[in-house]
C-alpha cells in the first residue's frame, strides 16, 4: 500500500513569489500555443501593423514573436515581468468596459515563471533599445536588475526558451513536436481571422510556413480567409451584415461575417469560429443560438460552419470571468442569444429563398460584384454605427408644373370617392373585357403612381369598329392589392424570422391573455414570449410570400388579437384559460390546428381562421414602391387574378382596382 502522510503543515506561511508565479503559470500556460495566444494579444494591443512568429520544435525549444507596436519604456521593463502589473488599465470602471485583449497583468510574470524569458524594446521617443533577460534561476518575480542597451528596431521581441525547463512534470504532459505546432498553428489563425489590417508572418524550424499580408480591403479579407479557413467554405457561404441599435439598454448591436448554407454541413464542428469584439470565445449561450438557428434544416450528425463577427458595447459583456478569456458572460444574455438568433435565421431563410429562384450569392461572387474598402480596425469603445438605409427609395411622383395645390386636390379627391364606391353586385362589370387567362399583362403597361397611394397602368387592346383605340386605365389602391394577396397566399405554418425581436409594452393581464394562444399561434407564424411582466418579446410574424412594399405593423396585429380575445370575454379582469374559444368566426380551439404535413390548400383555411386573416390584413401597412417594386407588384396581382377569378378581388366588400374608360375620364374632367 502506500503511505499516506499529512497534507497539513504545523504552521502557515506565504508562498515564495517564484512558486506563486509557477502556480499561476498552471493556469495561464497550459502549452506553448497558451504562450504564442498571451504574446501575440499583447502585440495586437501595442497597435502593431506587423508580427512576426518564429517557433522552433513545436515551441519547447524557442517561442520568438517580434511586432512594430508601440513597444515598452526602459523604466517599465522590470515591471512587465511581475505579477498584477499592464499598462491596460487603471480603475474598476475600465475593468467594466475592456477594450483590450491583455487586461490581466499576468501573462509574461507566468510565462517567465516557467521558461528563460527575455524582452528587447524601443519607444519612438527613446533613441535606444533596451533588453532584460530573466534567464536566470534567480527570484525574478521581484525582478530589480537594471535594463542594457541592446540595437533593435521599433517594437518590441519577446523570446521564450526552454518551456517548462524547470518544471520537469509540465513538461512531460507535452505532446510531439508536430502535435504542439499545430495547436500553436491554430492559434495563429484564430487571431488572423480576426485581425485582418495587421500581417502576420509564422516560421517552423526556420521554414516560413505562413505568409499573411494587410488584409484591409473586401477581396483581400477573403483570400485571408481563403487561405486560413477554406475556399469551399467559402463558395457555400453567403456574407452577414446586420446592425441595430433597436435595445435602447444596450447601445449598438452588429453581427457581420460569413454563414454555411444548409445544403452544405461538415461532419465535425472544426469550422465554427465566433468572435465578440474582435476575441475568440467558445461561449455555451452563443453556440446554444447558434444551434437553434440551424435547427431542423441539417442532416443528424453534421454541422454548420460560419465565421462571425458580434461588436457589442464593452459595457455589456464581461469578459474576466475564465484565465484564457475563452468565455465571456453577457449581461443581457436573452437579449444577445435572440439577437443572434433572429439574425442567423433571417440570413438562412432568404438563402432558402434565393435557392428556389435559382440565384444564390456567394461570398466570393460578393466580392467580385461588390468590392469596397473594408474599415479599419476600431476600439470596440466606439459605437457609432451608421444608419441603415433601406435599398429602395420611396417613389416621389412628379407633379406637371401646370397643375396648382388646388387642382391635385380635387383629383385626389375624385380618386378616394371613386374607391368609396361600393360596386360589389357589378362585378363581371369591372373586368369584364379584360380577363384573358392566356396572358399576363392582365393590367396592361405600368404607368407609375400618380399620388403614392394608387398605382395606374393602361392596356391598349386593339381597334373597335369606328377605328378608334381601345384602351382602358387602371387604378390601383396599392394598400388593398397587398391585403388581396395576402388573403390569397396566406397559409399556416409560414413565418419570417425577426431580425431584430421586437419589444411591445403591454399589461400583464393582457400578455397572459395572448400566452394562452402561444402554441396555436405560434403554428400561424407568430412567435412571441413574455420578457418581463409588461413586455412582450417578439421572434417572427406571418410570412407576407414577398409581396412588394408590405410590412406588418406588428403592435397593430397584438392589438387587434387582444382587441378579439376581449370581445370574447369582455369582463373585467376576465381571461380565457384553456384556448377553447368556440363561437362562430373566432379562433380555433388548442389542438384544432392542422398537423405539420396536412396544411390546407392555398388560400383556403381550417375553421375560425378568417378571422386571424381579418386582424392580419389589417395590420399591414405600405411602404413607398419603387419602380422596379411596381411592377413586381402589378405581376403579381395580374397571376393571383388570372389563378383565383376577378370576383375574388375585393377586400372587405370594396373593390382592388377600378376601370377607367374614356367616359369616365370625361366625366371626371
């Protein structure tokens, strides 16, 4: 047996500064690539433009890394080699906010702990560099000895020799020369691939293996990324940019990078890079969005692969909370996971949609069609992200100089009374000479929008009998031809994914009244929770199948379902509690919903969900259109009619579009 002594000792003392350091180095220097990861952030912190690795027998025997940065003063040599010393920052209120990738002040102290550590730096301003070597198996965790004049360029050279040459049992846990490259390798390009306007040079045994200039344009970031990741990554991947400022708690959002699609996956997940500020992190909330985002669209077994980019307010991640800054914790973490989330989803559903188009647009024909400057790189204490602008303008119709205020108002006004009219009982009458199912230009040639509002357009027809030309205008409402193709298009279990989720501010009586519905609901595209006890947090609305300038103004569609679930239950304080809502026209009943797989044919809807269509189509609203939206719009209006009948256009009993003749014209002038 063996003997087991006492792990007590009689009395208590302080340990020796040296093996203090050996203990802290246990933490921090795991292996030689721990090293290479501590020397190089603190030369990306020195603001260095160019870094060079020199590495000889896997890192046991030379770890050298020269930089270009801002280098260290002859007087803070000594201090740079101790423990709880960086020039990063000074007050709890930086710790709060760190901007840098160093903070800790413990990395060379550990370092030196465990290897013949020395440093050679100049300053612009010292004319002069100087060099201290800790080589020795003197105490230096109190290191004292004065600086030497050595010739070196700006920047700073850090060598470490013989790793663990004083810890015999370290050493032994080391693995082959060519294993602990490839780790240190790893870690190269990890910071690569986030550092792109800095070059990195990386040698083995005196041979260069990786060469990796300035990276400060589109094109030239992806042949980094190229090189460092993989061309096939890159033509199954498509480019991510979205920011937003829309949580007011938490400042300025951004998630920019490159995402698999899902028809391409790989069987291991060694494709996953994830960066917050510019750091690598392997962080469980992360992965956890990640995976939810990729959710039933790959094959068991396989993963996604992605490379992005989250720039978020320092103040709003806490990054000190594991030795090798892998993990981070978000102090809004719901809040980060559904921004990523929502994000991700969004940029893989329009990716399902452009591959039913036949036009997917890769990272690489990106660059090839949209090369632009890439910015520099910033602090992440700068948060002042431009606006996003939409693509489109707004169409401003053009007004003839001739015509005053007044007269476009009596046209505007002869416009609305001819859509106030109710006509429903003449409907073969509105398009009667019109419907040929065997065309597509059902509404003719567009003409534009004369007020935004109404969208006109003219068919010619031919010739009548007295030669006179047959041609007819057709007036548009914009807002009902986009509610008509909703009612016709709509179908359960569709829905689009918010980008942003959105917050609405509501009783708490009132939210428990809507989480009755979550599951019906949720199976007609809205997807919402409660986030606090007045605020309800909301993931995706009903898909509007592409219609051109549509938008669903989601507290309008909250509303007018609270607004039905209180005519249902109109007394005070009185709420439904087991989803059986069962007079006529209002919402089914829970479980009465079609299964996934039998949803019901296009336009048609089980009982109880015209009602929803009623409350749905009156909560979209019309963004101006532009041209190229115009007649989108009008084609589709033209197939929907020419597929469903022209008695099918009305909303609400009032008609889509009306005709006007040359005895209307005349009339009306």
């Amino acid at each position: 047996m063996i003997a087991v002594t006492s792990r007590i000792k009689s009395r208590i003392k302080p340990l020796s500064l040296q093996l203090a350091n050996q203990i802290a180095a246990g933490e921090v220097v795991e292996r030689p690539a721990s090293v290479v990861k501590e020397i190089l952030e603190n030369a990306i912190d020195a603001q260095s433009n160019q870094i060079h690795i020199e590495i000889e027998r896997g890192g046991s025997a030379l770890i050298r890394i020269t930089d270009d940065g801002a280098g260290i003063n002859k007087d803070d040599l000594a201090l740079a080699v101790t423990r709880h010393a960086t020039s990063k920052l000074e007050t709890l209120n930086e710790l709060e906010q760190i901007i840098s990738l160093g903070f800790r002040g413990e990395a060379l102290a550990s370092i030196s702990a465990v290897s013949r550590l020395s440093i050679k730096s100049k300053q612009t301003e010292q004319e002069r560099a100087w060099m201290i070597n800790t080589g020795t198996d003197s105490d230096f965790a109190n290191y004292t000895a004065e600086p030497e004049p050595v010739a070196h360029p700006q920047g700073t050279t850090i060598e470490v020799r013989d790793l663990f040459f004083n810890t015999p049992a370290r050493r032994k846990f080391m693995r082959t020369v060519k294993t602990e490259f490839r780790h240190i390798d790893d870690i190269v390009k990890r910071i690569a691939l986030s550092q792109f306007d800095i070059a990195f040079k990386l040698t083995h045994n005196h041979k260069l293996l990786r060469n990796l200039p300035r990276a400060v344009t589109e094109k030239a970031i992806i042949q980094r990324i190229s090189k460092l990741f993989s061309p096939e990554f890159l033509s199954h991947a498509n480019k991510v940019e979205f920011s937003s400022s829309h949580f007011s708690n938490i400042g300025t959002l951004r998630l920019w990078g490159w995402v698999s699609a899902p028809q391409w996956s790989r069987k291991q997940a060694d494709w996953q890079y994830f960066y917050v500020n510019g750091r690598y992190i392997k962080d469980k909330l992360v992965n956890h969005a990640l995976r939810q985002a990729y959710q039933e669209l790959l094959p068991e077994d396989t993963f996604s692969a992605y490379l992005l980019y989250l720039e978020i307010d320092p103040r709003q991640v806490d990054v000190n909370v594991h030795p090798t800054k892998h993990e981070v914790r978000f102090r809004e973490s719901r809040l980060i996971h559904d921004f990523i989330y929502s994000a991700l989803k969004q940029a893989l559903f329009a990716e399902n949609e452009s591959m039913t188009t036949g036009h997917v647009e890769s990272a690489a024909q990106f660059v090839a069609s949209n090369e632009t400057n890439a910015p520099q790189r910033q602090y992440v204490n700068q948060y002042s992200s431009p606006k996003r602008q939409s693509p489109y303008q707004s169409y401003q119709p053009k007004i003839p100089s001739p015509l005053n205020q007044h007269q476009i108002a009596e046209q505007l006004n002869g416009l609305q009374q001819l859509y106030n009219t109710e006509d429903i009982h003449h409907t073969e009458d509105i398009h009667h000479e019109v419907v040929q199912k065997e065309t597509q230009l059902l509404f003719g040639d567009l003409l534009g929008c004369l007020i935004p509002d109404y969208l006109m357009s003219q068919l010619v027809s031919g010739k009548t009998t007295d030669d006179d030309i047959n041609a007819q205008i057709f007036v548009v409402h914009i807002l009902r031809a986009q509610q008509y193709l909703l009612m016709q298009l709509f179908q359960p279990g569709q829905q689009t994914p918010l980008l942003i989720p959105e917050t609405i501010s509501l009783p708490r009586l009132e939210i428990e009244s809507l989480l009755v519905y979550q599951t019906e609901l949720h199976q007609w595209g809205l997807e919402f929770s409660q986030l606090a006890d007045d605020t309800l947090l909301l993931r995706s609305l009903p898909s509007l199948y592409g219609i051109p300038g549509c938008v669903i103004a989601a507290e309008t569609l909250i509303k007018g379902l609270l607004q039905k679930i209180k005519d249902l239950f109109p007394a005070e304080g009185s709420s439904p509690t087991d989803g059986s809502l069962t007079s006529e026209g209002s919402f089914p009943a829970e479980g009465s919903f079609p299964a996934e797989g039998s949803l019901p044919a296009q336009g048609s809807l089980p009982p109880g969900g015209s009602e929803l269509i009623k409350i749905l189509i009156n909560s979209i609203r019309s963004d101006g259109l532009n041209h190229s939206q115009q007649q989108s719009l009008l084609k589709m209006l033209s197939d929907q009619v020419n597929q469903s009948g022209v008695k099918s256009a009305f909303v609400d009993q009032k008609a889509v579009w009306k005709i006007l003749d040359q005895s209307k014209l005349d009339n009306m002038f």
